[in-house]
C-alpha cells in the first residue's frame, strides 16, 4: 500500500482496526469470517516472509503471526517502515498481509510502485480523477482499479498480470483467442 503521507497516520489507525476485527470461521458460517490460507506450506511461507521484513526494519502494526485455532489461519497483517528491497515488497505474499509506504509527490508514488519484477494488479484511490488516469497510465500492472478494488465480474475484461505475474490474460478477447483452435480444410470437387 503506497499512501500519501498527510493521511498515513489516520488511515494506519483505521486499517489496524479492521484488521484487527476479524476472525477465524469457516466462509460457509453464518457469520463467515477469515478463511483459511491454502495449505500450511503456504501458511509458513507467509509467516517467513513477515518474519524476514521484521527482521529488515519492517513495523508490525498489527497481526504478524498465526490466529490461535485449529487450521491454517493467519491474522490480517500491516507492515510499515519498509523499503523497497524489504521482502514483504519484494515477494508475492499470496497472503493477508499489506505493507505500507508514503510518498510526498506522484513521482515517488510510481517509484514505490515501480517493482522490478511483478505487475499482478494496482489500485488507485483518489478525489482526482485525472491524477487516478494519469498514474494508471504509467503503472506497470496487469489491472488498475480506480476507486475499487477487487476482482471484476466483467468477463469481457482481460485479467492477467505483466512481467512474472502472468503469461497471457485469462477472460476477454485475448483468452478467447489464445484458447481456440482453429483449422483449415481444403477439398478439390
């Protein structure tokens, strides 16, 4: 999460308090809440990589650790005070864990969010919309949501990421033609 600074501190607070708010349950309950991590390899992949952030400057605002429940559950997770070759930045988590950055001016916006390998997905959430078009153009990721962020439910809209966060798009034209198999037949009469 790149932040500007002068709503850093406010939107920490709130974000550690909704983190901090769920818990562990199955999503088939009445009240579902966190779902479980995949499996436990994953699980302890994303505790390693919190851990190594810590260990590299990285603030644990709240969570950083396991829920104490059976199954493979870990708590929503806010790191700040990293830097860019931090590992919570620089991995693909697969996990709840966000870190978070400030920015003064949208040119070091983009250089936080200017990762060297990945470009899954980015979103932007601003009152200006010109400035959320203008930094949606120059951000390398696969999808950019403004305003929103989430999966899209609009199968006409092409979903996959840049660089080593995908190989071609899954949805849309692009899929529609990288899935099809075509072929010709010529007959003399």
């Amino acid at each position: 999460m790149i932040v500007a600074r002068e709503i850093a501190d406010e939107l920490a607070a709130r974000l550690t308090a909704r983190f901090q708010s769920h818990s562990p349950a199955p999503t088939w309950a009445e009240q579902p809440g966190f779902s479980p991590i995949i499996s436990e390899t994953q699980l302890s992949r994303i505790d390693s990589i919190v851990s190594a952030s810590r260990a590299q400057g990285g603030e644990i605002l709240c969570g950083g650790a396991r829920f104490d429940c059976e199954g493979s559950f870990y708590r929503p997770t806010l790191i700040a005070g990293t830097t860019p070759d931090n590992p919570a930045v620089t991995d693909e988590i697969f996990g709840p864990v966000a870190t978070f950055q400030t920015f003064e001016t949208e040119e070091e916006a983009l250089a936080l969010a200017a990762h060297p390998t990945y470009g899954l997905c980015s979103g932007i959430f601003t009152r200006d919309l010109g400035r959320a078009l203008r930094l949606s153009r120059r951000i390398e990721a696969g999808t950019v949501w403004i305003n929103r962020y989430g999966r899209s439910l609009d199968h006409i809209l092409p979903t996959g990421g840049w660089k080593a966060s995908g190989l071609g798009k899954d949805l849309g034209r692009e899929a529609f033609s990288a899935n099809r198999r075509t072929k010709a037949v010529l007959a003399a009469l």
